[in-house]
C-alpha cells in the first residue's frame, strides 16, 4: 500500500510536469503538433472548438481522449477512463482548462493507473518479507515453549516415577533464568506437597505400626491365657481366666474406641455446639468420679464457651486420668476467663514432662519411659484426642510451665457477650410440667457414652426408665 500510494504520487507529480511544460506553449502560440515526453504520461491539447491542436506521439490523429471538463469553477478534474479514446488500459484522466484570449484551452494528461499495491516487485517484497518475519517468529515461539516445556516435562516423568515406596524423592527445580518463572514456582510447590505427602504418610505409617502393636498385645495375652486353660481344663480356674480375658478385652474395647475417635475426628465431623459454662461442666465431670488423688477446685462460674460438651468432657476426662496416673497427692483444677479466652488448666504433683517432650507426648501412641511404668493400661491416645478436640473448637491444648508437676493448659474461645448469656451446665431437660431433673446415673451415661464406657449397669437401669 505504501508503494501504491507512492507510484500514484509518483504519476500526478509527472501529470502536473507535463502541464507546466505545455501551458507556457500555449501562451505563448507555439505549441508544436506533436508534444515530448519523458514517461508514460500521454498528454493532449485540445483547442476551444475541442480540436485536437497538439498531442504526445500515441495519440497522433487520434480523436480527443476525453470529454470532461472541471465542473464548479474549478480549473482541474481527474477521472478514471478505462480505457481512453486511442490508448489501451485503464488510466487516470486530468483535465486542466488555460485561459487564452480566443477562448478556453484544455489539456489532458493521462497517466497509467497504479493499483493500490503499486508494482508485482513491491508485493513479492512484501510477501517475501512476511514470511521470512513470519519463520522468524514461529521459530522463536517453537523455541521458547520448547524451553519452558522441557522442565515440565521432567515433572511430569519424575512425578510419574514417585510412588508410596519411593515418596522421598523430589522433582528438579528449573534454573529461573532458564525457564519461566511460574514453572518454577509450579516446581517448588510440587516438592512442598510432597513434603507435606511424605510426613503425613509416615505419620500414617507409625500409626499403622504403633496400632498393630497395641491391639496385637492384649489378643496375644488373651489368646495365652485361653491356650494355657484349655491345655489343662481340669486344673484351670475359669473364673480366673474369664476375668483376665475380659480385662484384654476392655483394654481392646478402650483402643478400638480411641481409634474411632480419632476418625472421626480427622474425618471433621461436625460439633454440637451450644453455650456452655465451662466451670460448671468441670464441677459436674468431678462429681462423678472417684478419685484417687485430692482434688482442688478453683472454678470460676459464669465462663462460657460455644462447645460439644461431651467432646470437652472428654478432654477433662483424658486430663484427669492422665493426672491421676502421675499425679503424687494432689491434682488442680481450675477454669477461668483471660481475655475473652476461656482457660481450662489441670495439674499435678508428679514429676512433670520434660520440656523436650512437651510436643511429643501428643503424639497418637507415644508414651515416655516413665509413662510406661506407670500407665500400663493407658492406650497412648488420650493426649492426641484431647488435642484434636480442642483444635476442632478452634482451641488450644499445650502443656506450661508450672513450679511442680505437669501443667495441661486447655483455651476456648469465649461466648460473645457471655456475662450476659443465660447459661446451661451438663444436658438437662427443659423446665415444665411432668419435667425432672436428670438423675445422676442418667447424667453419667450421658457423658461417659462418647466413649464407650457406660457399664451394663448403668446401660439396664436406662433401659428400664426409657422415660428419660
């Protein structure tokens, strides 16, 4: 287009030459019969009778090339003739009128008419040049993707190559000046989760393993005391055998309860949450159990937490016992509010966990040497409950430091407004006609049945009075 525009230019500007070669001749009335050229333009003199008085050398004794004249006053017209009286092809026609004292002269020039791509050399040019910009560009495309592609495609085959037996290995992080950044990024990220993959699986692997062993313990002691009965049946106290068999199997029963626990758990299943005061739920958990330890009190009322109840008296239940085992006389309870947190803090007197050791005994069936000694029918996982409890509510569960004994440190958020919250202490039935109380025994079963640990006792006696 630019040499189009360029020829045609080119063309007027000789129409425009010619024309001022030719009026000095008319004027002064020396105008030859036949006029010089230099290029294609055709030119033509017509007299005012429309005469042909001087032509170029193409158009000798040819009739006028044209007819029009400028309209409106104007001294000059152009238009396209295809093709002009005496020439062949199209061409663009200008009329130009010179005044003369006979009359109105007019001159016309033609020149040919340039197509809007100016020449067949300009458009092979053109053509030639975009496909040579146009390789240029694919090739600098196919190379840049393909550098970007080769680090993605080691991802993909070392990611391919990764499985449950082989999870430490990593993909290659790309060199940033030699790939895109993002696919850097897409690297690292990668090598991120398989991080969080790898130790999640090999917590999932001690679980495994520590569960096995656990359970393999009281079947392999029960299947003992079985074996050893009935190698001798005459001289085997069964009563004696059945106690022991039974107590393997509530040490079963107390493993495969904390096992579903923790499922549910890590399975997220939802809480029952309601407002609570967190000080009277203590006191009632305290009501009911025998204690082996001297319990000290230091509750304060009117603290309120949006909570599962039986999830926290779980927590409370899992940190007593936990206390009653290490404890050497005396075990503190407290709860009270701090700064819109609500604080649940149980502690002994024993000889308390070591500081290294505060995190790990969290840990599901993780138990310290002393812990060992002492806690022989624990299951290792009352801890790790607790704790998960207390992340589900949105809480804490840490061990402090204290002057003597293990400090567990349990923090709630706290109800809005909770000094101005009617609250409730452990289930109780509404208020109304033909409504009581709950009784004691009913109470406990309902506390104690998120785990599992309602006796057959207490399981008739609430068979018997469905009315509850």
């Amino acid at each position: 287009m630019y040499v189009g525009g360029k020829e045609s230019d080119n063309a007027l500007q000789r129409g425009l030459s010619a024309w001022g070669d030719v009026e000095p001749l008319i004027q002064q009335e020396r105008l030859p019969p036949v006029l010089p050229h230099e290029h294609d333009e055709v030119i033509q003199v017509l007299d005012p009778l429309d005469k042909v008085a001087a032509a170029s050398s193409q158009l000798i004794g040819a009739p006028p090339m044209a007819t029009f004249h400028p309209m409106n006053g104007k001294l000059s017209g152009t238009r396209i003739l295809c093709p002009p009286a005496g020439l062949a092809g199209c061409s663009t026609v200008t009329s130009i009128n010179v005044d003369q004292p006979d009359g109105i002269w007019s001159i016309y020039v033609a020149t040919p008419t340039v197509p809007w791509y100016g020449n067949t050399t300009a458009v092979l040019l053109a053509i030639g040049t975009s496909l040579l910009m146009t390789a240029a560009v694919t090739a600098w495309v196919f190379r840049d993707i393909s550098k970007a592609v080769e680090p993605v495609s080691a991802i993909q085959r070392q990611l391919a190559d990764i499985t449950a037996t082989h999870l430490e290995r990593r993909v290659p992080v790309p060199d940033a000046y030699k790939t895109y950044e993002e696919v850097t990024v897409l690297a690292e990220t990668v090598n991120d989760t398989l991080d969080r993959l790898e130790a999640a699986y090999e917590r999932l692997r001690r679980f495994t393993s520590d569960a096995s062993h656990d359970l393999r313990s009281p079947i392999t002691a029960m299947r003992l005391h079985l074996d050893e009965a009935l190698a001798y049946p005459k001289d085997a106290d069964w009563s004696q055998v059945a106690t022991k068999v039974m107590a393997g199997v509530d040490r079963l029963q107390a493993i495969v309860t904390d096992l579903l626990a923790l499922a549910r758990l890590d399975a997220g299943a939802p809480l029952n949450g309601e407002p609570t005061d967190l000080g009277v739920l203590a006191a009632a958990e305290l009501d009911q159990r025998t204690h082996g330890a001297t319990i000290v009190r230091r509750l304060e009322d009117g603290v309120c937490v949006d909570c599962d109840r039986l999830r926290i008296s779980r927590v409370l239940v899992n940190l007593l016992d936990n206390a009653e085992r290490h404890a050497t006389s005396r075990i503190t309870v407290t709860v009270r509010a701090e700064d819109g947190t609500a604080v649940l803090e149980v502690l002994d007197d024993g000889d308390g966990v070591a500081t290294a050791d505060r995190e790990r005994v969290f840990e599901r069936f993780t138990r310290l040497d002393a812990a060992r000694d002492r806690d022989s029918g624990g299951t290792g996982l009352g801890l790790a409950i607790a704790r998960e409890i207390a992340h589900a509510h949105g809480g804490t569960l840490t061990i402090e430091d204290s002057e003597r004994g293990a400090r567990f440190v349990l923090r709630l958020p706290q109800c809005p407004g909770a000094r101005e919250t009617s609250l409730q202490t452990v289930p109780t039935p509404a208020d109304g006609p033909n409504r009581h109380p709950w009784p004691d025994w009913l109470r406990r079963a309902v506390i104690m049945n998120d785990r599992g640990q309602i006796s057959k006792g207490v399981a008739s006696q609430a068979r018997q009075q469905s009315r509850w």
